[in-house]
C-alpha cells in the first residue's frame, strides 16, 4: 500500500458528515450585480488595488490527480492559500483591503491616519489582516479575541503593532465588546461579519477575497470547474468565491456545497429554515476559523439561492488530512494545510462513501472539484504538534 493509499484511507475512515441539507431555494439564474452587494465594480476595484500591493503574487492552485484518481472524478483543483502577503490565510486579502479603503475615506487634512483607531473581533486569522492593514495605513488598531484563542494567534497580530483585548466567553462576547468599544471611543469597526445597517466595510472585505476566486479562474482555464466546497464561517468568504464563479458562469454556475464545523452550523440551519439562525457556541471547533455563530447578511443574501448543499462535518479528519497533505502526496507534493483548510475535503470524503449520496450531489468521472485550502500554519505550535503526530 503507498503512503497515499495509506493516508487517505484514515483520512476518509475519520471523515463525518452529521447533517447535510438540500437547499430547496437553490436555482440557476444570472448574476444579480446589484449595487450594495458584492458587484463587478467593486471586484474589479479591490483586484486592481491588492495586485498592486508590495509582495503581491497569486497563490498557487494545486492539481491533484492521485486524490482525483482516488475518488473517481476528473480533477480536484486546490487553491493554497497558506502564503498569502506572508500572513498565512486568504484572510490577509480582504481586512487590510477594507481598511486601505477606510483610511483612504476618513483621512484629510485635519484627520491624519495616525487619528484613526479601527478595531474588529476575531478568531485570529481576520485580526491579523487587520493589524497589517493598519500598519500599511498608519492608523492604529484594537483586537478583540475571546478566551478561546491561541496565544499564537495573539502573538501574531501583536507583532504587527496592534493592541489586544481578550474577552470571556465566544466570538459573539468578542464582537460585543469591540462594538461597544468602538462606540464609546469613536473606533472603525472592521468587520468580516455584516448585520443590518453595518455592510460597507464587510462588503470591502468579501471584494478582497474575491481576488483569489479571480486568480482560480485564471489558472483553471480549460478546466470547467463543476463543484466548489466552501467553508464556511460568517460566509464571506463563500459568498465573495461564489459572486466571482457566478459572475464568470452566469445561470450555467456550477454547483456550491458548503462545509461548516457542527459546533457552529450556523448556515446549514439558516438554509434548512430559509431564515438567518443564530447558533448559540457550546464548544470550540478545532476548525478555529469556522468558529461563528450567525451568518453575515450580505453573505446571506449571495449564498441562499446559490447554494445546492449544506454540509457539517465533525473535527475528527482534520489531523489525518492535515498530515496527508503535508507528507501524504507520492509525487512529493507537500501543503501546508492549516486546521481549517482541511474541511472541503472532509466533506467530500465523508460525502465519496456514501453512493447515492454522492451522486444526488451531482459527482461522478466528469467531476471538477475546487477545494479552498483557506490557511496554512497560522498557528505554528498547534500545526506542528498535529503534523508530527501519530495517526
Ligand atoms: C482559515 C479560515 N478559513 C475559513 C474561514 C471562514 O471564512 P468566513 O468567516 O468568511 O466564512 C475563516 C474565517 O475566519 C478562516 O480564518
């Protein structure tokens, strides 16, 4: 048996859907491109701004055709993502982009940027971002993270200049200081999330991420890709990959399965009752990125009629796929996949066992599967230890 053989093979016996739900809302039509939602425009302004930036390079989009083999499709694309501007995940695109945007807005001639304070609440990866941002910019930024977060993580965004406040309790207790915060101090939120009333910034945000669905089409040309598998935290990063296939495929969209944590599904019950639903955290997912409880508005309002399936898978494949992928590859291929950017797979593992499941999903020898591996070793430790441990 290769070690291939032998990896995915864990990987694919650990791998556990829990739910899975069919969107009844789903159907095919045009590209909305409305303005006040994530629209050609802005797209084209944030790809434009990001691909001038310093250090600026399109990540690599991974072919595997042992795994493609392994399941029985025509390919599996992977969008790699862990060496984004250095900072480790595709998060880096889209803070530090809305708060270029912000500072641009806000600054004249009596407002320095060194007057601007922006602040956010994070599990990590979008804080960072932010903290570079600021740092590009010249503004100052507060954090919040909750008591879940690694110290590295922490470290991190302090590296980058940025003040941090650790908050009791979840990702909603963080988001909840920072608001009130940002109140009484006169602060920028900078969002990854929108509610209603706030989705200006966010929506900056998602137009960021839209530069590595932009890059995907770019290197996939020739191959019609037939499935994305999107993680899923608030969305926003679903939604932006999701605006830029629909707007490059139109009503001929392929089909978007999205993959959420069990412990934070809070998109999987929202499609399941055609409602946004709030999803009270119990327990932390390893998957830290993924860790959110209530959808973002402006991703809400892409994904529901765009998604065909919603999916929430346990933690139990992240550390066999996470050593898969960084020493698994017979052709010697090493990934650095972080905790999260192991979810689309587990779903399609989980999903591959199951035959009529994965043909009412559509699969079969004609497959072109897009898999977004969101993050590489953002926390550096904990990825070492998962790595380097035993099966
Ligand atoms: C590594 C990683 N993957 C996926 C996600 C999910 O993105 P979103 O919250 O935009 O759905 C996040 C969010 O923080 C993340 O950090």
């Amino acid at each position: 048996m290769t070690q291939f053989a032998q990896r995915i093979a864990t990987a694919s016996a650990a791998a556990l859907i829990t739910e899975l739900v069919d969107n009844p809302a789903h159907r095919a039509t045009r590209f909305p491109d409305l303005e006040g939602s994530l629209n050609s425009q802005n797209m084209a302004d944030a790809a434009a701004e990001i691909s001038r930036w310093p250090g600026y390079a399109a990540t690599p989009l991974h072919r595997l055709p042992e795994l493609a083999a392994w399941l029985g499709v025509r390919e599996v694309l992977y969008k790699d993502e862990a060496m984004r501007f250095g900072l480790g995940s595709f998060k880096s695109l889209g803070g530090a982009y809305a708060v270029v945007k912000l500072v641009a807005e806000k600054c004249t001639i009596d407002k320095l940027p060194s007057n601007i304070t922006v602040t956010t609440a994070t599990d990590g990866n979008h804080g960072r971002s932010v903290a570079w941002g600021a740092q590009r910019a010249g503004c100052k930024a507060v954090i919040y993270i909750h008591s879940k977060v690694s110290c590295a993580r922490e470290t991190a965004m302090r590296q980058l200049g940025a003040k941090v406040v650790r908050v009791d309790g979840h990702y909603e207790a963080s988001l909840a200081a920072c608001k009130h915060d940002a109140e009484t101090h006169g602060w920028q939120v900078v969002s990854d999330t929108s509610w209603p009333g706030y989705s200006k910034v966010p929506l900056q945000v998602m137009a960021g991420y839209s530069v590595l669905a932009r890059e995907v089409l770019q290197q996939s040309a020739g191959s019609l890709i037939s499935h994305a598998i999107l993680p899923i935290g608030v969305g926003g990063l679903a939604a932006a990959v999701v605006a830029k296939l629909w707007q490059a495929m139109g009503d001929q969209l392929c089909r978007v399965i999205s993959v959420e944590s069990d412990l934070s599904a809070c998109f999987l019950r929202s499609i399941e009752a055609q409602m946004p639903i709030f999803w009270d955290i119990k327990k932390e997912t390893l998957m830290a990125g993924l860790s959110c409880g209530e959808v973002s508005s402006l991703a809400w309002d892409i994904l529901q009629p765009t998604l065909s399936h919603c999916l929430s898978i346990t933690d139990d494949a992240v550390a066999p796929l996470m050593r898969l992928f960084a020493h698994g590859f017979s052709d010697g291929l090493s990934i650095e996949a972080g905790e999260c950017a192991t979810a689309g797979l587990a779903g399609l593992l989980a999903a591959r066992r199951d035959t009529d499941l994965w043909r009412s999903m559509g699969f079969d020898r004609s497959s072109v599967i897009l898999l977004i591996g969101t993050e590489g070793a953002t926390d550096p430790e904990l990825y070492r230890s998962i790595v380097d441990g035993a099966d």
